[in-house]
C-alpha cells in the first residue's frame, strides 16, 4: 500500500525519482500492514485488480474552462503462484503523484490501514491538516461532494449516521483523539457542520500500592456556543469532514491528491478481519 501510495510506512515522503510507475505488492506485505490472514489477503489482492484497471480521476482545468479523465492504471496484474500483485500507473497520473510529495499529510499509514471505512480514513486526514487550528466548516453539500456520495443517503439523517457517525466512533474509540461538531441551521434545515476536535488529555496515575503508572485517557468536554449564545455540549459521536487545495478539482470538488491516493488504496483494499 504504502509503496503505491509514494509514501514510505510512516508517511515519509519519497523522492521524486523514486516513484516508479510499476510498483510489487505480496500477500505477505498486506497481510502484515494490515493485520490479517494470509489466505484472506491473496483473496483481496485477487479482487483489487478489477477496481484499478476500472478507477480514473476527473481534473477540472483550473479556468474552468473544462476537465480530463484520468486513468490511474495501465496495468494491474495478479500472480497466483507468486502471491502477489503488479501495478503500473499511467504517465498521465505521475504528475499528480509527483504532487503527493509536496502535499502529502503525514501520519503513519498502519494507523489508517485498520480503518472500515472509506469516511473514516478521509477524517483523520482532515485532522492531520488542520489539526493545528482544531476546527473547520463545511457545508453539507460540500460533505456530499467530499465524501462522492452521488444519489445515495438522500435525506441528512441518513447522510449523517452512514458517514460521520460511524467514522467518528471508530476514530474516538481507537485513538486519542476528541470529536465534536455543531450543526449550523436555516430555520429547521442544516446547512454546514463546523467540526471541533483535540487531542485527549493524558494523566499520569500511580497506584500507591505498588507503584506502578499507567496512562489515563480522558476526553475532555469541548463546549461551544451556538447562535443563540446558549452553550451546548457538542455530539461526540458525529464528526466528518475533507480538507482540500484550491489548485486541484477532482470528482466535481476540490479534493488533494493525498486523499485521492490514500481513498484509493482505502477503497481498493478494503476489508474485514
């Protein structure tokens, strides 16, 4: 995955003679990133090589003047008795993961390799990127583009309990990390989500007895107002949202090549232990 991806396992860049086109991932390499049966991982790899050969990429030119389609693959090969897959990108595509280099979010792939779902790996990225203002605003449509949705999960509700919901739970549950938002309204209807998030506050507790510490994780209570200037405790269990660039649109919105890439590979190697 991360060989694909341009990245090393801990999210350090490669340099830029290093992003060969025609990349070797095994069963073995899959199995150990990501945790699971060996024989489970030459089944998934098995069935990647239909998605890259059918994934591509739409560029919108930057006066808006039009767009291109992108294929990401020219080939995608399986070897049953080698267990593993060959991936060669396009030249068209190199340009775009040459810009993973310079606008790749760092953090360590294996965090994200255990993620179930494609939402849930799209909001820690969003947090590795704004992580240092703590808080971001989206409109809900903006959210429907972000996450390539289409027709699907028409009413908010539904939207709302299929992608943040879940991916904030598993996000809150796993790392120490706290999620809040607060749903921005016109009369009845919610028109943005303004995400929160901060890390969890860590103490140091000694048992008198044996002496022995350990770390306690403690989510803090992260308040805010809303516009009746009433405070409100912020729902812990909803929260998504997608950073973007301003100089790349892709799929109808602006999307970083960072996302693209790590959603691909998400999405493409997705799974269940």
């Amino acid at each position: 995955m991360s060989k694909i991806g341009g990245v090393d396992e801990y999210g350090k860049y490669l340099q830029p003679h290093e992003l060969q086109r025609e990349h070797i991932l095994t069963a073995k390499e899959f199995s150990s990133l990501f945790n699971t049966n060996i024989h489970h991982s030459y089944r998934v790899l098995k069935k990647a090589i239909d998605k890259l050969m059918k994934t591509d990429i739409k560029v919108e030119k930057e006066d808006d003047s039009g767009f291109c389609r992108i294929n990401v693959c020219s080939k995608a090969e399986y070897s049953k008795n080698q267990g593993h897959i060959i991936v060669k990108f396009t030249d068209d595509i190199m340009p775009y993961l040459a810009q993973v280099k310079k606008k790749f979010v760092l953090y360590n792939l294996k965090e994200v390799a255990n993620f179930g779902s494609l939402y849930t790996t799209r909001l820690y990225e969003l947090i590795q990127e704004f992580k240092e203002t703590g808080w971001l605003l989206k409109s809900v449509e903006q959210l429907r583009e972000i996450f390539a949705i289409g027709h699907k999960f028409k009413t908010y509700n539904n939207f709302k309990q299929k992608t943040f919901a879940h991916a904030c739970k598993e996000i809150n549950d796993n790392y120490d990390i706290d999620l809040r938002f607060e749903e921005e309204k016109e009369g009845r209807r919610v028109v943005a989500v303004k995400f929160f998030f901060k890390k969890t506050l860590v103490h140091k507790v000694t048992n008198q007895k044996t002496g022995i510490s350990k770390n306690v994780y403690q989510k803090p209570k992260l308040l805010v107002k809303n516009k009746e200037d009433k405070v409100k405790q912020i729902n812990s269990d909803i929260l998504e949202g997608q950073l973007s660039f301003d100089d790349l649109k892709i799929n109808d919105n602006t999307k970083p090549m960072n996302s693209l890439i790590t959603s691909l590979l998400a999405k493409i190697f997705s799974h269940k232990k």
